[in-house]
C-alpha cells in the first residue's frame, strides 16, 4: 500500500483500510477494533514511501515498476 499510496489523503486511506467494506456490509467498527489492531495497519504506515521495491518480492506491481524502471533506464542511455 505504501508503494501505491503513500501520497492519498489519510480519509481516503482510512476507507481503503476498511471503513468502505464496513459501511457497504453494515459493520460495526467498534467490534471490529480490536481485529484491526491486530492487523495494525495504519494511514501513518501508509502514509511513508516506500524506499525501495523488496529485492525477494514477486508481487505484479512491483514486477511492473521494476519492468518501467528498467525501460526508463535503457531508454535513457541510449538518449
């Protein structure tokens, strides 16, 4: 999440996070609380970029970035 959307307003986050699936299903997010602070993600973790792509992830997007970033790279060297 945080490669996608360390940039999004930390309301829009908060929804991602569960608040839409909680409204849409009817939830009630105080029973839901102490899951959730088990799962412990948070619009603050989200919220930080992510550094670098895991070297061991085989994730699509991080296989795309990496695929951009090489393109990037050799389309820059031959300019």
């Amino acid at each position: 999440m945080r490669f996608a959307f360390s940039d999004i307003d930390e309301k829009e986050v908060r929804m991602m996070l569960g608040e839409n699936a909680a409204k849409l299903y009817n939830f009630d997010l105080d029973a839901l609380r102490a899951a959730a602070n088990e799962a412990n993600i948070t619009p603050g973790q989200v919220a930080v970029p992510l550094d670098e792509i895991p070297a061991d992830s085989t994730c699509i997007t991080f296989q795309r970035a990496r695929a951009m970033e090489m393109m990037g790279a050799k389309s820059g060297a031959t300019s």
